[in-house]
C-alpha cells in the first residue's frame, strides 16, 4: 500500500523543518528526513496504530515519533497521512472536521 502526504502534511513538515532550522539546521534535515520515514513505514502495519479518540468515524489513526504525532486515514488503496503534529496541537484545530 503506497503513503501519500497531503498538502496539509507537506505545510507542516515545513513547518518543522524552519522551527528545528533556527537552532539546528543539520539536524533539522534529518529529523524531516527521520518523520517522513515514519510515514512511509506506515504500510508496513496499516492498522497496527490506534484510531484519534472522537475521530473514530472519520477512520483516523495516530503514530508516535518523538513526540510528535502522524495522523492519517487508510483508503481502499493508500495511506493518507493528513498532518504532522507537535508536542501539544490541538488534534481540532489542525483536522478541522468536527
């Protein structure tokens, strides 16, 4: 099954990326780098993270990486990781479907 990054998802790992830059360019990089693997490692075990308490409905599951949370939705015939939150988003706020 293929991972496919929304333009949400896309915002956000710029997001990231100029946060981390101002302290640490290199590692800013890499820990891009580092998410964008946990996303693709997603196809691996699909179903083998919890469904968002309240998102149950709309089918969206979340991972952990380093604090940091993917959240995305199985399709009949992709991954769809819809954003990348940090320590403390708000799931509401970035999903914006209640």
């Amino acid at each position: 099954m293929r991972v496919v990054l929304t333009p949400g998802a896309l915002a956000d790992l710029d997001h990231i990326a100029e946060h981390i830059e101002k302290d640490n360019p290199e590692r800013a990089i890499s820990f891009v780098g580092e998410l964008r693997e946990a996303a693709r490692r997603l196809a691996d075990l699909p179903r083998g993270y919890p469904l968002v308490p309240r998102y149950e409905r709309h089918g969206i599951r979340r991972r952990s990486y380093r604090r940091y949370g993917i959240l995305y939705r199985l399709d009949p015939d992709r991954i769809l990781v819809l954003r990348f939150l940090g320590p403390g988003q708000d799931h509401d706020r970035a999903l914006q479907l209640i």
